[in-house]
C-alpha cells in the first residue's frame, strides 16, 4: 500500500545571501516512486498527489489523515490538478489516459482521452467546465467534462508536452514544449495566436499571474517571464538545472521555481531587477512539481525521493525584506 508523506517544514534565517531555508519535519509516510504532481484544493484545506507508483492520495491537512482515491494504473500518474470548486479531481496517467474522481469518495466519474498515449499534464479552465491534457505525442486536446466530449484539439509542437497553463479569462491556453519552447493558444479559433521562444528552447514549466498580464517560462537552467501587452522579455540562468515548475506569488511581485538539482528558489520581480530572496531545500533529489496554497502562505512539493513536503513560507513583508539580501541576478531582455 501506497502511503504519501507530507513534510512540515518551518522557516529559519541563515546568514548566507539569497538565504537558505530548512528545519524540522514532520514525516508521515512516503510514496513507493517518485511524485510527478501535486495540487491544492480551492479551500487550502486538502492536498492531492500522483505519483509513479500507480497511487493518487488526497490529504485532510487539518486532521493529518489521509484517503486513498486511486491505488493502481500499470504505468503510474503523472499530473492531478483540482476543479476550481473542488468538487472534482483530474489525473493524468501515463498509460491510462485522464481520469475524472470524486475528491471525496474517490468515485470514478469518467475517464477520458483514453488513447492519448502517455499524459504529461492536465489543468482545468477557469470556469471548471473542461479540461486540457498534453502529453508525449505532441497534442493537446480540450475536454469538455459536462458532455465528456473531446472539443478541440491544438497541433503545433513537434515533441513531448510537458505543461499547461490556461490564461485567467480562460480564452487563451499557454503550452510549453520539450523541443520548441512555448506557444500561446486562441482557444476561440484553436489557432496558434504566438510562439514564444526562450534561450533554452526545452520548456518544462509555465504559469500565468492572476491577471493574466505576465507568464512566466522555466526552462533548461533558466527562467523568463513575458509581458503579453508588450511583449516584453526578461530571462535569468537558474541554478537548478532543469527548471520543473514555477509558481507566482499571489501579489504577482514574486515567483517561486523548482528543478532536478534539488531546492525551491523564490525571486523578487520589480520591473529594474531580479533578485533572489531565498531557497528552500529538504528533498533527496530532484524536485518534481510543487503547488502554492491559495492564500500564498505554504507551499507543496513532491520529488525523486518519493516524497511530499509542505513548507511554510516567511512571506510576511518584513520577513521578504530581511531575507533580500541576494544580488541582483544577471537578466536578458528582449
């Protein structure tokens, strides 16, 4: 059996520049292989995680008691994500297309896009009515979960999908490619609306602010966020190796990253710099996903060590201020 383990983690100041955070943790269980996705609940109250292991677990954070919502596919899961009421919860496996669940009762309620091939992610429109999956073939279908129809689907990257992200008006769809970097969706028409390229080219991450003006783009050792107004580009070398997620704070003035080296970094974004505040590191291995509460408060994370852990972030603007001792971080505009 399955068990997941969520780390508490507490926050210490250390005395180096874009200080590193670590301390005591509380261990409940672990996974059996590494977690690939881990998502929120709209009420902040409930955690969920996919791992590898063929296992979906979703947590009480409350009462620290867990229920299992899905014990077995053949080739594990790769992503989950909440509906924005909560009321349902979406997996994407690795074999066995996307499955729809009862965050509850752990009911199956459909199972969609069942010869998709391999999912790499799946995300819910702003209004919860659909569904977007990527995956290793390259496409991205629109599921409409009401009917369990499959509306649209996008052609334009050459290789793996790795990550989704939809705009906050939920009328454009960002996608982020292994091999041909990011592409900004109409989901009016399904066309192309623009191709946004970084330095790396290999994207693995994406994440819009909440009002939709800003995107930012974790890559191969590097970071870019995009004003889609402008079209202004700002992009800085990570040290994390592959960047596998990126989180904005609620305020939209910060943004947290996590890779394969192994830390969460959380940087300031002002329109003049880019500075490193602080790092968090407690994982075995490389970080896989993680996922910001939806008061900005904690974060999740899961990893190669099979791992969840939950921090509790020092983002009280007295305690930012006094974490901001790091440099500012060399940036390319473009």
């Amino acid at each position: 059996m399955a068990i997941l383990a969520i780390l508490v983690v507490g926050v210490s100041l250390s005395s180096q520049a874009g200080s590193e955070e670590e301390s005591n943790r509380d261990e409940l269980g672990v996974h059996e292989s590494p977690v690939e996705g881990v998502a929120y609940a709209p009420d902040g109250r409930t955690v969920a995680s996919a791992s590898r292991d063929g296992a979906v677990m979703i947590w009480d954070l409350a009462s620290r008691r867990s229920r299992r919502v899905v014990t077995r596919t053949v080739a594990g899961f790769s992503s989950v994500a909440f509906s924005p009421d909560g009321s349902r919860l979406v997996v994407g496996g690795l074999a066995d297309g996307v499955k729809v669940l009862d965050p509850v009762t752990g009911e199956t309620l459909a199972t969609l896009a069942k010869s998709f091939g391999a999912v790499r992610d799946v995300t819910f429109s702003p209004d919860g009515a659909s569904v977007a999956v990527g995956g290793d073939n390259g496409l991205i279908q629109i599921w409409n979960l009401d009917s369990g129809q499959l509306t649209r689907t996008l052609r334009g990257h050459v290789g793996l999908v790795a990550n989704l992200a939809f705009a906050p008006d939920g009328r454009s769809l960002a996608s982020a490619g292994i091999e041909d970097g990011a592409i900004l969706w109409d989901l009016d028409t399904g066309r192309i609306r623009q191709r946004l390229q970084v330095d790396s080219g290999a994207l693995s991450s994406l994440a819009f602010t909440r009002d939709g003006r800003t995107l930012a783009m974790g890559g191969m050792g590097c970071i870019t966020v995009y004003e889609l107004a402008t079209g202004r580009s700002r992009t800085w070398t990570s040290p994390q190796g592959r960047v596998t997620s990126v989180r904005f704070l609620p305020d939209g003035l910060g943004l947290a990253s996590s890779g394969l080296e192994g830390s969460i970094a959380f940087w300031s974004i002002s329109p003049t710099e880019i500075l490193p505040r602080f790092t968090l590191r407690g994982h075995k291995g490389g970080v896989k996903a993680m996922a910001m509460s939806p008061d900005g408060m904690t974060l999740i994370s899961g990893g190669n060590d099979d791992t969840v852990k939950m921090w509790a972030l020092p983002l009280a603007p007295d305690r930012l201020e006094a974490l901001s001792s790091g440099d500012p971080v060399k940036i390319k505009t473009g």
